[in-house]
C-alpha cells in the first residue's frame, strides 16, 4: 500500500512539473476570445528546435492531447518565422475552451518531447478583447490598439508586450502610450516613431489573461518633386539712323514646367515507439 502511494505521489509530481511547461518553449498561460471570432497562438522556441517539427495539440493531459496542426504535414494555418511559430484557430466556439500546448517534437526511441502549456477562454462575455488583432503602421509613424475589459479586471495591471523579447510596459514612455479607462473598461495602446524592428507580434494583458495582436510595419514612402527648368533668351533689337546707331539688348526669361509620368504604380507523446 506504501509502495502504490508513494509511485502516485511521484507520478503527480512529473505532471505537475511537465504542466508549468518548459523553459525551452513560452507562450502565455492564459488567452482569451470572442465567441465566433479567430485567434493565432504564437509560440516561442529556443534556437536549438529551429529544425524540429513544430505543432499545437489541444487536451488536459500532454501525453493524449490532439494535434490541432504540425508543420511538415498538409495543416493549415501553421507558420514558421524565426524562433517563433503560430497557429491560426478560426470561428472559435465555446467548446474549443481548454488546455492547448505549444510543443517540438524531439524524435529519438523513447523521448518526450517538449511544449508549454496555454489556456483558451472562448466565450461572449470574456474577460479581455481588442478591436483589431492585426494593425498596421507606416515607419516613423504611430499606431493604436484599443480594446476592452469585463469589470472584473478594472483593477487589474494593464501590460503591453512583445513576444520577440518578452519585453513589458506597464507605463507611459517615449515611444508607449498606454490609457486605461475604468469607467468604460476600456483601454487604448499608442506606439510612436514606428521602426521596421517593431513589426510581429505583441499581447495586451489585464491580470493574467491576454490577447494577442500582430503589429505589421510599412515602409515610409518616397516623395518626388517636379523639376523646373529655367531657359534665358536674349532678344537684339537694332536702330539705325543716318547720325547714329543704337543697339538695345533685351533679356526676358522663360520658365519651362517639366512634367514626369512616373509608372503606376508551426507527438506530443513520446516519439514513435
């Protein structure tokens, strides 16, 4: 009877441990949607996965979760960029709430592979939810994210971050502006002096819940100017007399306008046994 509880003390431990996730893989623990809309699920991964097979699988627990999609097969919606890879998950209902996980598979006999867990809430009265899940700015310019909350998370911490670095402001800098309305539950993200370094993706957070938007940064476009030319002309006029002769030159300038059509222009089991 010891021996039976001390090997399912000992199971619940390794599954305690493999449900914090990995240090190897991140992404945020908890996110949340509008009934019937779509969200992408980013998911971090160290450099040493950069040649892994990547995917997302949905169930409580790791070791029977479905794969909802995996990279290197025919699923849709899954891409690859850098040490990031997302999912798309579309038309969301209330019965895709749960537990998903970003995972690697690690291949080998025997090995498991790694992932980082991630709650979804689907629901029409949810915590958080922003306007636009995909914005876009033009380089040197400024963009705005706005969204909202239920009332209970009025006195949450507001945070903005990025997924790249893991970087957060809870506050106003020279670059982030962030307002928070308590009254209307409503908050609103300004990014100034846009760079082209700002551009993938970044979460909105109020406690632990959040939601995810992809920044795209354009080009600053290029101004072109008319050229005006300036042509002087000299006009001699002569008078002749039988006493004397008096030449007068006289110089007038003629401005000629230059027109130039330019062209229009990602087993969560272990590997296979």
């Amino acid at each position: 009877m010891r021996f039976y509880s001390l090997i399912s003390s000992l199971i619940l431990s390794v599954f305690l441990l493999f449900i914090s996730g990995s240090e190897s893989m991140k992404t945020l623990k908890h996110l949340t949607v509008r009934r019937g809309e779509s969200l992408t699920v980013p998911c971090l991964y160290e450099k040493k996965y950069k040649s892994h097979p990547k995917y997302l699988c949905r169930g409580y627990f790791w070791s029977s979760c479905t794969i909802v999609a995996k990279t290197n097969t025919s699923s849709t919606g899954i891409s690859v960029t850098q040490n990031m890879f997302t999912v798309d998950l579309k038309n969301l209902q209330d019965s895709d709430s749960g537990w998903y996980w970003c995972a690697v598979e690690i291949g080998g006999y025997g090995t498991v592979d790694d992932g980082y867990s991630v709650y979804l809430t689907v629901s029409s009265d949810h915590g958080l939810w922003v306007k636009n899940s995909r914005v876009i700015g033009q380089e040197g310019g400024r963009v705005s994210v706005q969204g909202n909350y239920s009332s209970g998370y009025k006195n949450k911490e507001k945070k903005w971050c990025r997924f790249k670095d893991w970087s957060c402001y809870t506050f106003q800098n020279s670059t982030v502006n962030i307002s928070d309305d308590k009254n209307n539950r409503s908050f609103r993200v300004e990014m100034i002096g846009l760079q082209k370094s700002d551009a993938g993706w970044y979460w909105f957070s109020a406690g632990d819940v959040g939601v995810t938007v992809h920044l795209n940064v354009t080009e600053r476009p290029t101004t072109t100017t008319a050229a005006v030319t300036t042509v002087p002309t000299t006009q001699k006029t002569t008078t002749s007399s039988t006493t004397s002769a008096t030449t007068k030159e006289t110089t007038t300038t003629t401005t000629t306008n230059l027109t130039t059509n330019a062209p229009s222009a990602n087993t969560k089991k272990t590997s296979d046994e």
